[in-house]
C-alpha cells in the first residue's frame, strides 16, 4: 500500500527535483529528455498519491483560493487543453508532456500551496538546508558550456533570501552575503544574475533608512517604476521609434559597454508578435507550447535551422512566452498577479520582509517581460511561493518581531 505523503515531504521533494535536473546534466551532458521524464513521472506520481490522500483539500482549492488564483489555474489548463488540439507532431506531444503540463499545473499549485498557512516556511527550510547544497556541485569547473545549469542560476532563491537579511542572526547575514557574492561572480556574463541580485540588495536597504516614512517612500516608488515601466515602453514602442531593447543606441558607449548592453531581445519580439499576428492568434495565443517562426534560422554556423525547423517553442522572456501561448488575455492574467500580489504585499502587510516581497514581486513583473521563462528551476519556483504569499494571510499579519521568530526555524 501506498504510504501518505506529508505536505513537508511533498515540498522537499519539488525543492530537490528543482536542482537534480541541473546535477545530473552538469556530469552526464546531452541527457536531458531521460532526466525530464524521470522528473515529470516522479512529481507526478507524487501529487497523485498526495491528492488522492486528501480529497477534500483538493476539491476545497476553488473555493478557498482568491479569485486571481484559480483563473490563472483556469487560464492554464485551457492553454494546456489548446496545445494538444493543435500539436501537429510527436515532438510537440513531448515537449507538453515533459515541460508544458509540468510547469503549467504545478505553478500555480505552488502558489496555492504557499498561500497556506505556514507551508512557505518549508520551501525556504529545504532549499536552504538542500537546494542550496546541491547547487553549490554547480561550482565545480567542468562543463562551462552548460552555462543555463550553472550556480549562478540554482542559486537564484538567494535573491529572496537577501531580504531576510534583517531578520536573520549574524552569522547568516555574513553566509546570506557570501552566497550572493559569490553568484554574483561566478559568471559575470549572466546579466539577469547581476541585475537581480543588486536589485534585492536595493529593495533590502530600504530596512535600515533612518526613518519609516523614507523608506516607504523608497518601496512605493520603486514599485511604481516597475509595475507601470512595461506599459510605458509599450506606449513608446508603438506611438515612437524608440525600443528599450535597443537602450544602448541612444546612449554614448564604449565599445565594451555595448557588448554588455546587447540587444537579445528585439528579434524575439518580433518573431512572435509576426506570428501570432499572422495567425489570427494575438488575443487567445497558439496553445502551450505553439511554435513561431524564429530569425535563429538564418544564423550561420549554427545548428537552428534543424533545431527549429517546425518552429520555436518558447523564448528567453516568461512574459512573452504567456503571449505566445495564451495570447493578450494571458499577459493581462499573468502581469495581474504581479500588480496585484506586489499591492496586497506592501500595502496589506504589517510586517516589513512582506513590503520587501511586494517590491521585489513588482520587479520580477517588469522582469519577465525580460527573463524568467517558465520552467522547472529554484528561480522560477521561488517566484511562484513569492505569489502565493501575496495572499498568505497569516504572514501578512505578523508583526517584525513575530516574523523574526518563525524565520528561525528556517536556519535550524
């Protein structure tokens, strides 16, 4: 018989499947669909024995979750429903069965989880005590050019954990520190990397300014920056010819300054927005994992034209691909969880690592249209805890000082 699974057990293994994928290709390369299904099949097996345990958890999630939620939940399982109508072959059938349908049920079962009571406490004891650990193998020198498994992305919590660093005691403001450094530095050419973390060191500050009403000041302006920045440049985009992407343009650079500023972002734009403009498809998407036409194809010296040849997938940007797949009215979804949750957090809190959150949240809203492309990594699942507790009443209503107690239990 099928013994029950824990809630803490649950969330220990989604925190140790996070990473493994990350190990297991760091030492054995050009693996990864063995390694994905093995993971799919797993995560799977658990949640099935996990609900069928309890039922009325399971039943009781439409009824007790906020109305954003559950139709970011709804908006999921129709975009995943639209992808097998319109899978064309047995690659497009693989790539949803091994990614799509991971990503798209467990996230937001994720936020539905760390809305909940205590549960976030668990997803920040077990990536500290494991998840950190494990990413740490990441920092050995081998295997360079599998730059998308290295520390600096598995690491990637520790942007959240830096704005624990007012809560927490001495010795894990200095180790807190270290780790952050050293992500920083282990590889300087990833730019999302460098961005996020001085980003939360930013946000963090904001705990020690002399006085409340600056430092709410600090919060509620940076949110603002954040949250109305896409649309802003979207407005721009379209009424001028002026491109975000292409910031380094309008600016005086160094030849070495330019190549940090790249644009990478620019061609898949428009990749989409042409093809979803050509199907009909910009307010409803393509489905999960519909295929574009991608300018990667006219590269020379490089393999894209097979890669791709049936279209691409999914891009870099999180955002994005939410268009891609769900059209207008997934964007409008997805980036109301940003504004959102980024509201209820810093205005519906009474403790400041929740107004903190809020800011970050906002962020990571101006970010996806950027990064943080949707898929099974401690980057994306630390996003995804950091929406649910958006609504997370119980946190929302502690005080400092009772935050600061149940953030011990975190470093036991």
């Amino acid at each position: 018989m099928l013994k029950t699974i824990k809630f803490t057990e649950f969330i220990l293994l989604i925190v140790v499947f996070s990473v493994t994928p990350a190990i297991f290709l760091f030492f054995f390369p050009d693996r990864i669909v063995g390694i994905s299904l093995i993971q799919l099949v797993l995560l799977f097996l658990v949640a099935f024995i996990f609900l069928s345990e309890r039922k009325d958890f399971f039943l009781s999630f439409f009824k007790q979750n906020h109305r954003a939620i559950n139709i970011f939940y709804l908006l999921n399982l129709i975009t995943i429903a639209r992808g097998f109508w319109i899978a064309k072959t047995s690659d497009d059938l693989k790539i949803l069965m091994y990614s799509g349908m991971l990503d798209m049920v467990l996230f937001p079962f994720i936020i539905i989880m760390s809305s909940k009571r205590e549960y976030w406490v668990f997803f920040f004891k077990f990536y500290w005590k494991y998840g950190l650990l494990l990413a740490l193998v990441l920092l050995i020198p081998i295997n360079r050019h599998l730059n998308i498994y290295d520390f600096a992305h598995y690491s990637a919590p520790i942007y959240v954990f830096i704005l624990l660093i007012p809560f927490v005691q001495k010795k894990y403001k200095i180790l807190i520190i270290v780790i952050s450094i050293l992500s920083f530095f282990s590889d300087l050419e990833v730019r999302s990397n460098l961005i996020n973390i001085l980003v939360s060191y930013l946000i963090m500050f904001s705990f020690y300014f002399p006085r409340l009403s600056l430092a709410k000041w600090w919060i509620a302006s940076l949110r603002f920056i954040f949250i109305f920045s896409p649309p802003l440049f979207l407005v721009l985009a379209l009424t001028t010819s002026f491109n975000v992407f292409k910031i380094s343009s309008y600016l005086n650079l160094s030849s070495e300054q330019k190549k940090i500023a790249v644009d990478s972002r620019t061609g898949i734009y428009t990749d989409v927005l042409a093809s979803l403009d050509k199907n009909d498809a910009s307010l409803y998407g393509l489905g999960a994992y519909g295929r574009t036409e991608t300018f990667l194809t006219e590269l020379e010296n490089r393999n894209f034209d097979e890669k791709y040849k049936g279209g691409r997938p999914g891009t870099e940007s999180g955002m994005l691909n939410f268009y891609q797949y769900s059209g207008l009215i997934g964007v409008i979804i997805y980036y109301s969880l940003f504004v959102l949750g980024s509201y209820k957090l810093i205005y519906q809190s009474k403790n400041w690592f929740c107004i903190m959150l809020g800011c970050w949240l906002a962020f990571k809203g101006l970010f996806s249209f950027i990064e943080d492309r949707i898929v099974f990594n401690p980057n994306i699942l630390f996003l995804f805890i950091v929406i649910g507790l958006a609504f997370n009443i119980n946190l929302k209503s502690m005080s400092n000082i009772e935050l600061y107690q149940k953030i011990k239990f975190i470093f036991k």
